[in-house]
C-alpha cells in the first residue's frame, strides 16, 4: 500500500461578514448571548442568489495552486457537503465544471454530516494507498444560512458559509495519513436534520408551512454526544499510528462550539495554544470547518515538517471520525 499524504491546501468565505450585533438587530439575541453560549463573533454569509458550488471551486482552485498542480493531474473530486447544490446531480460535478477539469476525472458527493470532509480525506487517502487514483481532490463546502430558521435564536446563530479544499497525492517521504478511524451511531441520527426535501418527505406547500425544511437539532443531545465521539475516535486514530495524544502538534476539530472543543482538548490533555480554534470568526461551517482551519494553518506558517496533524469530527447521522497526518 502507497502512502499518501496532503500537498496542498484552500479555502474560501464569502465577503458578507455578519456580526453578533447585526444579527441583534433583526431577531431577539445579543452579542454577550451568541458568545458566551458558542464562542461565535463573526460569521461570513453567502449572499442571496450566488451559487453555493463557486465557494468550493475557489477553494480548489487554491488548494490546487499550493500543491503546485494542473487541474489536469486531478482523477477523482469528492465533495463533502450536508446540502447539495440540488438534489440531482448534486455539487460535484458543479465544482468539476467550475474548474473546467479535463480528462474527466470521478467525482461524486459525500454526506455525512459536518464529518464529511473527515470521511472524505479517509476514503480518498484508502483509495489512492490502493492505487485506484493518483491525485485526490477533497472538498467541504457548505451554505446552511439557506436552510436555517432565521427566526431561531438557538440553531440560525451557529452557522457560517465556507468551502476548503486539500489536495492528496501518493507520498514518497514521511508525510502521510497514519491513522484513521470512522464511526456511524444510528441511535442518534434525530440530533441534527432536515426533515424535507427529500424522497421519504418531499418539499410541498405543506412543508414549507411547516418549517420542515428548516435544519432542526437537538441542542443538549449534541453536547452530550460530540465530546466522547471525537475523544473516541481521536484515541483509536492515534493508537492506529502509533502515537499518543501527547504526540499532536495540531488538533483540528471541528468548530461547532467552543464548549465542546475546549472540552475536548482537556479529555485528550492538549493545552489550547496547540487547538486549532477559528470558530470566533467564521462560525460553525459545517463540513467546511477543518480544511479552512487547516488552511488557515499553513496560510500563517504554523505548519512544520514533522508536525502530527489531528483532524477530528462528529455531525448529522451520527457520524464521527479522526484522520492522523504527518505533515
């Protein structure tokens, strides 16, 4: 089996930075709410009418630009995202179009939940370790602003629009994924949903009345569920490697909520300068959340040869996961 490892990073948000206070002004909540609850400052907003899938190829585009690789040299995209570009074909083969891909590559979606991106580097890296592909891209992108109730305080606050890329390649060197582990609890799957719009309920006059297609969670479920799900897989990735959670340089979770990740970094006995934390900019950008963190990473020169890179997620399913990289 080839090692494979990422050589390159991207990400994109929307220029429509929204704040606490502006979200104040239109809906009963406060900044000293919104952040003494999530941690959340500032979001960024896809405006009404842009098409969800640029944010995604503008994130390739960078992600392929920083491996210093043609579109050409892509053979498979995943797109890892909650809601499609629309139910069929999905945002895929948008992003494929956007980047005008030759030589027509593979491309498909992958749901599952905000750990798609997760599931996404995983199945990808098994993949080319295979040697069924040379050169993955591995998108998460997001735009949840269209699918929340702007009229609840409690779910429409959390969440920002984003996309990140990475780029895999086979590694002759060090660098590579180490360790991965990848769970599922069906028990849980009522915790975060869309109830409509799709084949068992399908979007009618009846449901839009009903908010049914509106994302619904079930807040203190979530915060029971997220911490040891990610511990879980977080420890069973590293014991796959060979390593220790004292060995993280990097721990990238998922920005759902400051009160789940700094409770997690305590479980596993990271200090929080070694926590990859943006949640306070970009909000909790579902799928999206770890490649722009990550990128952000690189972007900034935090990033060393060497460095142990743990990138962690629960969501929508339940779904969890951990990947281990080797920068």
């Amino acid at each position: 089996m080839l090692k494979v490892k990422v050589v390159g990073t991207g990400s994109f948000l929307p220029p429509n930075r929204v704040t606490n206070f502006d979200l104040a002004e239109r809906m009963d909540t406060s900044d000293e709410w919104i952040r003494s609850r999530t941690g959340i400052h500032t979001r960024h907003l896809l405006d009404p009418g842009a098409p969800p899938a640029q944010m995604g190829v503008e994130a390739a585009r960078a992600a392929l630009a920083a491996a210093q690789l043609p579109p050409a040299q892509v053979d498979v995209l995943i797109a890892a995202t909650n809601v499609s570009e629309q139910p069929v074909p999905g945002t895929a083969p948008h992003i494929a179009a956007g980047l005008d891909l030759p030589n027509e590559p593979a491309f498909l979606d992958l749901k599952a939940g905000c750990s798609g991106f997760v599931y996404g580097v995983a199945l990808a890296g098994a993949a080319l370790a295979a040697g069924v592909f040379r050169c993955a891209l591995v998108v998460g992108i997001e735009a949840l602003s269209r699918f929340v109730d702007w009229t609840d305080r409690r779910t429409c606050v959390l969440f920002g629009d984003g996309a990140g890329a990475v780029v895999l390649t086979p590694s002759p060197d060090e660098a590579a994924i180490l360790g991965v582990s990848l769970h599922g609890d069906h028990g849980k799957l009522a915790l975060l949903r869309v109830e409509a719009g799709g084949v068992r309920l399908p979007a009618s006059v009846d449901t839009v009345k009903k908010g049914l297609h509106f994302l619904k969670m079930e807040g203190e479920g979530v915060f029971r569920a997220a911490v040891p799900m990610m511990e879980q897989a977080t420890r069973e990735a590293l014991h796959q490697a060979g390593l220790a959670p004292q060995d993280i340089t990097w721990l990238i979770p998922h920005q759902a909520n400051l009160r789940i990740i700094r409770p997690l970094a305590a479980r596993l006995g990271i200090p929080e300068e070694r926590v990859v934390i943006n949640i306070d900019r970009v909000a909790n950008t579902s799928t999206a959340s770890i490649p722009i963190a990550l990128d952000e990473l690189r972007r900034a020169g935090r990033l060393s040869p060497g460095d142990v890179v743990a990138l962690t997620a629960f969501g929508a399913g339940a779904a969890y996961g951990t990947v281990i990289l080797r920068w």
